[in-house]
C-alpha cells in the first residue's frame, strides 16, 4: 500500500462563535483534501462559544465522521483549546490553524510538500509579512511586540508569525511535554526547537463574522508572552529601583552640599513632592511587576486542568 495513503493529517481548529464562518471554512477545506492525498480528521474545539458554533460542529459531525469537536464548559481561552485539540490528535502531521481563513488553506498543500521533500525538516509555520487592512494602532503595536520580544527573549520568535502551522509527530509529542498552565504557543512552538521553516504571506482579512480578540485582549496576551519567555521586566525593576537610590542619593548629597555652603536649607514643596511621587512609582512599578511573576507561580501550583470538557463527539 502507498505510504501516502497510511498517513493521517490533524487538522486543529480553535472556535469561539465562529458561526457565521465555519460554513465557509469547511467547505473550502473539503475541496483542498483532496489534493493533499492523505486521510484527515478535522478536530474543532469549541472554547465556549455562545452561538451556535457547536450546533453546526455537531451537523458536520453527522454528515462526516472524520469531524471531531471537543466543548469546553466555559471560555478557557485559544491556549487551551490548542492544547486539548494537540491531545486529542492522532494524525501522522498535525496542523493548527483558524477557522476565520486568515490562516489561508491553500497553504497546506505548500506545507506538506515540503515535508514530503525534506525528511529532516520538522514543522512548517507561517508568518504575515504585512498588516493591510489592520487600524494602525493595533499594527504598530504587534510590530513592536515581536522587535521587542526578539531583543529580550532567548526564543526566536519571527515578527508576524502565526499559530498556523504544520509539524510531525516528534514536535506534537515535545509541545505536549510543556504542560504548564500559563501559556503562550506561539513561544512554545519556538522553544521546543526543532527545525522549522516559515512560509511568508500578506495579512488576509477575516471572512465572515466578528473577531474575539479586542485590542485590550491583545495587549494583555503579549505581556503574558513577556513574562513567559523572559525575566528583562524583573531586570527592567532592579535597574529602576538601583536608579532611584543612586539618585536619591545624588540628591541627598546636593542638599547637604548646599546647605553647608549657602548656609540655608533647600526649600520647595513642588520639587519635593516631585521627588516622592517618582520614587513612589518606581516602587510601585517594581512591586507590580514582581506581582505578576508571582502570580504566574501561584496559578502553578494550584495544578488546576488547563480545561474542562463539557461534551465531544464519540471516537
């Protein structure tokens, strides 16, 4: 029998009210299978959606029985529904993408010819090599997120680079290695090593429906990659506060120094004030950044489930 025909792909599909294009979505997958000449299974996870998303996941199921979908109780979030989606895989390939179609489908056929061509390489990932279509706030912001995270991260992270992507069985089983309960994929993806090549592509608009991720989301997502995958804000802390002494001591010194010169005391509430409301800050932006850190351990030893699975089809 053809080894092609003994290969398995998993596809991964985190939805949360994906409703309005899931239709879209499955549709344009079920003309790409084909071309790819391997077995399939669609694997959905519904992280909670208040729509009809699982209405219409469990129609496909009927009709198809390569269709799978796990249902959380709640919202746990895109990490853990990546996660459940990568246990739940059983495929030789395992792909993660959206249902939105922002992750473009026709890439797949691209992703696993190379892999077929090259035994060595691992995983295939992509990256966005423009925003169009984006507010510019929101566009400056990613930019700057992966610079950032590029200077202050041991992990390399691609600027632009998506959770869409295609890997063997070896990255899967590495990945599912990392079960810590603060999350961050797209650094995980990296961390795990193995090699991977980055296919490149122009920001593509959502299809159908509304996105989930505000703006507000967005940003507090990248401050948990940064305290995921590097220690620079505990640096950025002990810098600042090490600042505040040498000049509060600068300041102690030029006070004394001028008194015993001008034989006068310094005066000036305004200044004074000044003094103490950045000092104030400072401790308060070191206090809050040494929170955050000792949050995350705290959420890890509580040792709670990533998610909890309300109803999935049958095997």
């Amino acid at each position: 029998m053809d080894l092609k025909t003994k290969m398995m792909i998993s596809i991964i599909v985190p939805c949360l009210n994906e409703e309005e294009v899931l239709p879209l979505f499955y549709q344009t997958l079920e003309v790409l299978i084909p071309d790819l000449g391997t077995e399939i299974e669609y694997i959905f996870v519904d992280d909670g959606s208040t729509d009809r998303t699982l209405d219409v996941l469990k129609i496909y199921r009927e009709k198809n029985p390569a269709v799978h979908y796990i249902s959380f109780s709640r919202n746990f979030g895109k990490e853990a529904a990546i996660y459940a989606g990568l246990q739940q895989a059983s495929g030789d390939l395992v792909v993660v993408m959206d249902a939105d179609l922002q992750d473009p489908p026709s890439l797949l056929l691209e992703m696993k010819e190379l892999l077929d061509q090259n035994p060595d390489l691992d995983c295939v990932g992509t990256r966005r090599t423009s925003r169009e279509g984006e507010p510019f706030l929101r566009s400056f912001c990613a930019d700057f997120f992966y610079r950032f995270m590029q200077k202050i991260s041991p992990v390399a992270l691609p600027s632009g680079v998506r959770d869409f992507r295609m890997m063997r069985r070896s990255v899967v089983d590495a990945v599912l290695e990392l079960t810590e309960y603060n999350r961050f994929s797209k650094g995980l993806f990296a961390w795990v090593g193995f090699r991977t090549h980055y296919l490149e592509y122009p920001n593509v608009e959502r299809q159908a429906g509304k996105t989930s991720w505000s703006f507000r989301q967005l940003f507090f997502y990248s401050i948990e990659g940064i305290v995921n995958f590097s220690d620079f804000p505990l640096i950025l802390a002990f810098v600042a506060g090490l600042s505040s002494c040498f000049l509060a001591l600068v300041m102690t010194l030029f006070v004394v120094v001028r008194t015993l010169v001008l034989g006068n005391p310094t005066s000036g509430w305004t200044s004074l004030m000044a003094v103490i409301l950045f000092l104030g800050g400072v401790q308060l932006l070191t206090i809050g950044i040494l929170g955050k850190y000792i949050s995350k351990i705290y959420m890890e030893t509580k040792k709670r489930p990533l998610y909890l699975i309300k109803e999935q089809s049958e095997s």
